[in-house]
C-alpha cells in the first residue's frame, strides 16, 4: 500500500519524534515481561534516532536489560576455495566500518551509558547475522517472537536496504550477497574511514527482503538531507515491493510508516519538476 509521509524540518526532531516512540515501546514491553527487540541499520540514517533514544532513556530512567538490539548486516570476506566456491567470514568487528561495531559503540554503548551501571543491554543481547550459518538468524529472530520495530534506510543511489542488491527475490531470506557498485559508493559516504572503493568489502550478510516483511510488527522508513531526495520521491510512491528499488519492500510491511525530512521533499521535488 502507498504509505503518506510524516515530514520533519530536519533529522535531529525526526529522530526526537522515532526515539519517543521507541521509548514507549520498551516501557510497555518491560510491564508486559517480555523482551523488546529492535532492529537497526548502521550508518548515518538512524544517527539522530539512537542520539535521541539516549535522551530517552535517560530522562525516564528506562531499564534496558529486556531489549534486543538485531542489527540487519555486516561485511564479509571471501576466501576462494575453488570451484567456484568461497568461504565466508565476517570482517573483525573492531574495525571502523564494521557493523557490529557500530552497533555496539553507537547503539549500545549510547543506549548503555544512559541508562546506568546494571541496567543495560547485555552484550550477547547484541546480534548480527553470521555468514558461515546466515539461515540460523532467521530462525533465532522467530524464535524471540519477531522484530518489535525494524529501522529502515534506503540506499541513496539504488535504493539497496541493509545490503540487498538491486533484483533481490521479494522472499529472499539472510544470507550473503555480493554488494553492487552504487551499494558500495554509498557506503563511501557512510564510512568515510574507507579511503576509497577498493577499500570496500565486496561481499556482505544480510537479512532478506523476505526476512524484514516476516519477522517486523511495525517498520519505519527513514530518509533524510538533500542526498536522499531520489529514494524519498520511489518510496513515496511504492505500493508494494519493487525489486529495483529494494527497500519499497517497507510497503509491503505491517504498520510501515515513512519519515523524511524536509531536505530530502524538497530534493525530491526538485528531481522530478519538469
């Protein structure tokens, strides 16, 4: 279904208006008894989301020990074996662009912090998907009931989501892809540790198109500043999933919602004004 916007001056209040949310949402689930589960992005697109969330926590005094956070992907190395067959492992975690290490520094650390000694997210509460068993992960998120909220961002320059590549099958599932060109361009602007494309890992983990329509209750898509103005105009448009732009896949979600801000409208109108 065509999901309307909800349009925002700038990231910063959009990030305040998403980390309120969450922040009901963990509240409730902790009266409830159960656990929260949050899926996350790396990058630049949630930045103010996961500042904002600490202010959150912070200012309630909110208990983090219920929460989850599944982040969506990491990079991967490719040793071939021959045959055309390689195998898989992820990149070390410490280093700057790993996902696994933002998430750990700027989710859970931010999150951690705020919250107080004892009562944060335990690090095996953190995960990521593994490349040498990427259908476990699948089973691991059903198991814990489904994602509560996923956070989701477009690619700007061919509308990949976490890293699936444009063509992905509408029921693909986590497992390793290789990472397209414009995928790996726009990752220069999201890790600017990279010193250039060949610094870019050329393979990746991801949960699937299939994987974020099964496992979420709610999505929000988010997008914002002025270099999202193209993905703003395809996701305000789609109706359903369109595999050359893969993240309309939040179309086809449960409760989807879409969040810009008002450089990545205006963008967007620009792009398209005769």
């Amino acid at each position: 279904m065509r999901v309307s916007p909800i349009v925002f001056p700038d990231p910063e209040a959009l990030g305040r208006k998403l980390a309120a949310e969450i922040a009901v949402e963990i509240e409730n689930a902790a009266r409830a008894g159960r656990p929260y589960a949050l899926g996350c992005p790396g990058g630049r697109t949630a930045a103010s989301t996961y500042r904002a969330l600490a202010d959150q926590v912070a200012a309630r005094g909110l208990g983090l020990g219920h929460v989850v956070i599944v982040m969506m992907d990491e990079y991967v190395e490719a040793t071939p074996l021959g045959s055309h067959r390689r195998e898989y492992r992820a990149i070390d975690s410490g280093l700057p662009h790993s996902c696994l290490r933002f998430g750990r520094e700027e989710i859970v650390g931010r999150l951690n912090a705020a919250a107080g000694a004892g009562r944060g997210i335990a690090p095996e509460r953190l995960w990521g998907p593994d490349p040498a068993d990427p259908e476990a992960y699948d089973r691991r998120i059903a198991e814990l009931g489904g994602i509560d909220l996923f956070l989701l961002a477009s690619g700007a320059g061919d509308g990949h989501i976490a890293f699936n590549p444009v063509g992905s099958p509408a029921d693909s599932r986590t497992r390793v892809v290789q990472l397209g060109e414009q995928t790996r361009t726009d990752n220069l602007a999201t890790f600017p540790t990279f010193g250039g494309l060949d610094d870019v890992p050329r393979y990746g983990v991801t949960v699937g198109i299939g994987t974020i329509r099964a496992q979420s209750k709610r999505v929000v898509m988010v997008a914002h500043g002025g270099d999202k103005g193209r993905a703003a105009g395809r996701l305000t448009l789609a109706e359903g999933y369109e595999a050359d732009w893969p993240a309309t896949v939040f179309a086809d979600c449960a409760r989807p919602r879409l969040y810009l801000d008002q450089a990545a409208v205006t963008a967007s109108a620009t792009l398209t004004s005769p």
